[in-house]
C-alpha cells in the first residue's frame, strides 16, 4: 500500500515539475523570440554591415557554450539568455536588410517567418501530445548537424547555388529533428532546467528561419 501511494506520488510530482518545466521553457522562448526581434529592428535602424551577423554569432555561442553552463542555475542564466538571443538578433539585422532589399524581399521574410511558426508549432504539438520518446534521435541529429556544419564551411569557399540550397534542406531537416528530441527531452524528464531548453529551441527557431529565407531567395532569384 505505501509502496503504491510512493508511486503514484512521485509520477504525481514527476508531472507537475515537467508541466513547469514546459510551461517556463516556452514562457522565457516568447520573450526572448520578442527580445530578438526588437534587437533585429535596432540593428536594421542602424544599417550595420553585414560582418554584424558573423561577429553576433560567433559571440552568442562563445557565451553560449562556457558562459551559460556556469549559470543556468541561477538567476543570472536569464539574463544570459537573454544577452545571446538579442545577439543573434541583432546579428540577424543586416540579412533581413539584405533580402528586404530584394523585389520580393517582404513576401521571402514574411513566408520565412510563417513557415517557421509552423514547423516549430506543428512539431512541438506534435511531441507534446503523442510523448513519444525522440532520444534516440540524438547521435544521428550530432553527426549531421557537424557534417552539414563541415559542408557549409566548404561551400563559403566554393560558393554553389545548389550546395547552398541542399545545406538549407538539410539544416531544416536537423533543427526539426532537434524540435522533436529536445522537447521529448523535457517531458520525460531528461531536461530539466528550462533556461537551457529555451536556448536549445531558440537555436532551432533560429537556424530553420535563416535556412528557409536562403532557401526562398536562392528559388526566387531570377539570375
């Protein structure tokens, strides 16, 4: 009898601190998303040049990587979270500038911008309402998020449309992945800490935007 009670007690408790899990997670993701898209407009009001956006990132993973870890905990990982979002936002400025520029600049944004609430919507319901177990799914999403890394690098040097279309493809494909494993990481209790489930999905959003707007001006590039 008590053995069941314990039971039912911790599965009880188990679900509560992933519902807040879940609920922080996607909270702290809606502010940050708002953050970047002000630091983006201050960034495009400015007219900073396009090595903005290398800089931005190359920033944003470097806290990313050994300044977040030290402070998830805390109070202080907010406001680190925060800091790299609005970098990569302000980092994303010069591109949207660039396509903005383009003749059918807004309708690229816009369609980017739509298709990526959608694919991060459709799967995120989609994990949170079959619990479906994704971690399996971690080593493959590694190897190919490095390998397409490796094909980008390649590619800035050889400079190919078609390269460049199939790495965008793929990235979509990965950070979809990503969507799926990071949020099954959190409802079977494999993530618990929800600043740096925030910065996983942030980076998600992020890089299926990017992608799709490349995707979408290399289609609607007349040349």
């Amino acid at each position: 009898m008590n053995r069941s009670y314990s039971t039912v007690a911790h599965s009880a408790s188990s679900a509560l601190t992933t519902n807040k899990v879940l609920r922080n997670t996607y909270m702290l993701l809606s502010l940050t998303l708002l953050f970047s898209s002000l630091t983006a407009g201050l960034s495009m009001f400015l007219n900073m040049p396009p090595m903005t956006y290398l800089i931005s990132v190359i920033g944003a993973m470097l806290i990313a990587m050994f300044v977040l870890p030290r402070f998830a905990q805390s109070v202080a990982g907010i406001g680190i979270v925060f800091l790299i979002t609005g970098l990569l936002g302000f980092g994303l400025g010069p591109m949207l500038t660039m396509y903005a520029s383009l003749p059918n600049g807004g309708d690229i944004i816009t369609l980017s911008l739509a298709g990526t609430g959608t694919i991060f919507i459709g799967l995120s319901v989609y994990a949170l309402f079959t619990r479906k177990d994704f971690s399996f799914l971690g080593g493959f999403l590694m190897v190919g998020f490095l390998l397409v890394l490796l094909a980008a690098l390649a590619n800035i040097f050889l400079q190919i449309p078609a390269m460049s279309l199939a790495i965008s493809t793929v990235v979509i494909l990965i950070m979809s992945g990503f969507i799926l494993y990071d949020t099954s990481r959190i409802i079977h209790g494999g993530e618990t800490n929800y600043v740096l489930a925030t910065i996983g999905l942030y980076m998600t959003i992020f890089n299926i935007f990017i992608s799709l707007m490349q995707i979408l001006g290399i289609m609607g590039n007349d040349d």
